[in-house]
C-alpha cells in the first residue's frame, strides 16, 4: 500500500502509521489478522486457526483521531 500523503476518510487530515501491540505471555508484538475463525480454549484464550496471517498495520488520523487497519501482504 503506498503511504504517500495518506489522508483520512472522514476530515481530510493527514494519517500517520502505527501499531497495536499484542500482549502475550512473552511479551508483546504487532497484532496479525488470522483468515478464519479462532479457537477457544480454556487453557490458553484465544488460539489462532490454521489459515493465513497478515501483519496489520494501523493508520491515525492526526486531526481527529480516526483508525484504519490494513492486513498486508509481505
């Protein structure tokens, strides 16, 4: 996805990239999307399914605050 001068869809503001952080029992890292439904388990919360994963990146908007989320490819 080109980032060149990404602007919000709701204001017109300019969009800055970031992150969610995933906290874990290991610590933390940058979300991912999951193709598919997660499994539940007691023992361990949520467990990832099988499909394809993507990092997601997020975007803000720097005068209103609005989120947009994209699940890229590498």
């Amino acid at each position: 996805m080109s980032t060149d001068r990404l602007k919000c869809p709701k204001c017109d503001g300019d969009m800055e990239e970031g992150y969610f952080l995933d906290h874990s029992v290991g610590g933390a890292g940058q979300q991912r999307w999951g193709k598919g439904k997660p499994e539940r388990s007691f023992a361990h919360g949520t467990v990832p399914s099988s499909g394809i994963r993507f990092i997601v990146t997020t975007y803000r908007c720097c005068e209103c605050g609005f989120l947009e989320a994209y699940a890229e490819n590498d």
